[in-house]
C-alpha cells in the first residue's frame, strides 16, 4: 500500500512539475548592427563536384549588420569519403527576404572562406581563399527550429554544395 502511495505522489509531483515549451523571445524592432549569438544551425549535404564528398557543418548566427535582415554568419564543414578530407571555414552576409515569423524565409548570401584538404602542408597554394555564393530558405517546423535547405557556390562558383539541416528560430 505503501508503495502505490508513493507511486500516485510521484506522479502528481511529475504532472505539477513538468517543463512547459520554451518560447523565445519577440524579435527586437532594433533595426540597426547588433551583435551576439541568436542561434545555431547543424546541416549535412553533398558536394557535387567530382565523386559527391559527403560534407557535415555548423552556423552561428551573430547578428544583424544594419537592418535586421542583413545576418552576418560564421560556419565550418568538413567534408568526408569519396576523396581526400576537406574543410572550410566560412564567414557570410546574408540578405533575408522576410520576416523570422514567416513560414518560408528565403536568404542570399555572400561571403569568403579559407579552405583546405588532407595533405594541404605539402601544397603552397593551401589552404586557399574562396569567394562563395549561398543561397537557400529556412522553412518553420516548430517554436524553436527551422528546417534549413542551402545550395552553396564555393571557390568562385567552381564547387558547389547543397545542404539540408535544422537551425534554430530567432525571435518567434
């Protein structure tokens, strides 16, 4: 008896105190540069060229530079199979066409990248300057995260990669 009165206090004690969803904050009206972490996104893709390397990354997004559509966003991606390891370490402006509220957000990039390959100690030419081009949508899946689908341009439009991953939502 003891214990199903123990069992039955455990539950209630679990019903009053579960988690209730995070709901983030309302996006500041601030419409010039602000800097700081706002979110973080992970995505896996391919890249096209040559033998399709399998490639993993991460973003960040640090910020607005004048309006709050213009994101200013780090990432890093290493790229696995198929041929030697790759990296790249990238640093992006990008220009969104809506709101973060809006269900579908469209962006355009631009940005440089310092990239490199296994075996880059023995070229002179590596790790390299790249110019890329980004373009993509983030489409709402839940209060927090976006589903993230990204087509890059890198190294002058002589690679290209396209991604799909998950990123959270700043200010819903």
């Amino acid at each position: 008896m003891r214990v199903m009165i123990m069992a039955a206090i455990g539950l209630l004690v679990a019903r009053l105190g579960s988690a209730q969803e995070f709901v983030p904050p309302k996006s500041s009206t601030h419409g010039g540069t602000r800097i700081g972490l706002f979110g973080f996104g992970v995505r896996g893709g391919v890249d096209l060229r040559g033998a399709g390397q399998f490639v993993l990354g991460t973003t960040l997004d640090v910020g607005n530079l004048f309006s709050n559509r213009i994101r200013l966003r780090p990432s890093a991606e290493i790229g696995i199979f198929n041929s030697p390891n790759t990296y790249v370490g990238s640093l992006d402006v990008l220009w969104r066409f809506a709101e973060d509220e809006e269900v579908a957000t469209p962006y355009i990039g631009a940005g440089l990248a310092i990239a490199g390959r296994q075996g880059c100690a023995a070229d002179p030419n590596c790790p390299g300057l790249w110019a890329n081009l980004a373009f993509g949508f983030e489409l709402h899946y839940r209060s927090t995260f976006n589903w993230l689908m990204e087509y890059r341009a890198l190294d002058v439009v002589h690679r290209h990669r396209v991604y799909v991953g998950l990123t959270t939502r700043r200010g819903n």
